[in-house]
C-alpha cells in the first residue's frame, strides 16, 4: 500500500483525534507498530503546546469547516529523546455532508537531549540512618546503631531535610525510597 511507503509521519484519525491507520513512520516515532496505534488519541500521543490551539480546531470541525489545522507539538521517542514539531491535519471525506476524517502528518523541527540526572549522594552513615528510621527507628536507637549521639542523628537529619525539601521524617524516609537510596521491596529497610 501506498501508505505504508510514504517516509513522512502519517496518521488517518476520526474527528475526535483516535488513530484509525498508521502507517511505519508515524509508528517509529511513537516506538511502536502501527497496528498497536489504533484507538490511540493522537493528543496523548503528541502533547500540544497551547491546549487553546485544540480547542479551536475541536470547535472549527465542530462546525464543518475544511481548513488545515495546525498544532505545536512534543513528544518522547524511542530512545529518550524529546522532540518537537507540528502536527497538520486535513480534514477529508468524500462528501461536504459527511462527518470527515482527520489526514495527520506530523513534521518534526528539533529535538532536546534528556537532560542528565545527577546520582543521588548520600553519606554511608546518611543512607544507614534513613534505613533505621525506615524500620521505625527512634533517634535514640539510631544513634545506639551507628555509634553517633542523638544530637549527631539529628544534624544528619536536618541536612538531609534540607537538601530534599523534607518537611519530616515520614517524607523524608518517602524522597529515600522515591530517589533510589534504600532499596524497595527489602525487610529490614536497607540502603541501595
């Protein structure tokens, strides 16, 4: 099929944006095979930059008209790598009285690296005081632990509130587990 050979991104959707066809292109760009396209909205698919520029496209078919429609695009491709493009779609049908398909193309303008994340750094006496209080520690028995005094706990604490934002051990024990410093899944808690 013809479709399937056209090297640009294209897309056949229903009025309300679902993929109807794919073809290989458009199916690269998403990471996937144009059959699992199908059903998908091509708007979660392609974030929009401006969600006013869909509202007036939503209300101009609403409305029946036939012009080509525009729309700024981002999007993750396989690999990482957020891109950035436009959309276009036109309307077609093979009478003015029928409901029309969306014919989509997407055109991609640039790309941004992901940026890189920077590890997490936490001290050794840092990572083994948030596994204690993982475990439900009190800062007594934390300090019992790691050989510190009660004050010295705290400091470790308070520093590590302040660098995560933690507004108490709960969440800070919570920011431990969410940036990869205690391993999940493990009893007793442990660092990663």
């Amino acid at each position: 099929m013809l479709f399937d050979r056209v090297s640009v991104p294209v897309a056949v959707c229903d009025v309300y944006g679902a993929v109807l066809l794919a073809n290989p292109a458009m199916a690269t760009e998403c990471g996937t095979t144009p059959g699992r396209l199908r059903g998908r909205d091509v708007l979660e698919l392609f974030r929009p930059q401006e969600a006013t520029q869909v509202e007036r496209i939503a209300e101009a078919l609403r409305l029946r008209h036939r012009s080509r429609y525009q729309v700024s695009v981002c999007w993750r491709a396989p690999g990482g790598v957020e891109r950035f493009g436009e959309l276009t779609a036109d309307p077609v049908s093979d009478s003015v009285d029928e409901t029309p398909t969306l014919l989509v193309m997407l055109r991609m303008l640039g790309e941004r690296e992901r940026p890189a994340v920077d590890p997490v750094r936490v001290t050794p006496v840092e990572a083994r005081i948030l596994a204690l209080l993982a475990g439900g520690a009190t800062t007594a028995r934390a300090a019992r632990e790691t050989g510190l005094t009660s004050d010295g706990v705290t400091y470790h604490l308070r520093r590590l509130s302040a660098r995560w934002a933690a507004n108490n051990r709960t969440e800070l024990v919570a920011r431990a587990y969410a940036l990869g410093v205690l391993a999940p899944g493990v009893w007793p808690p442990t660092p990663a």
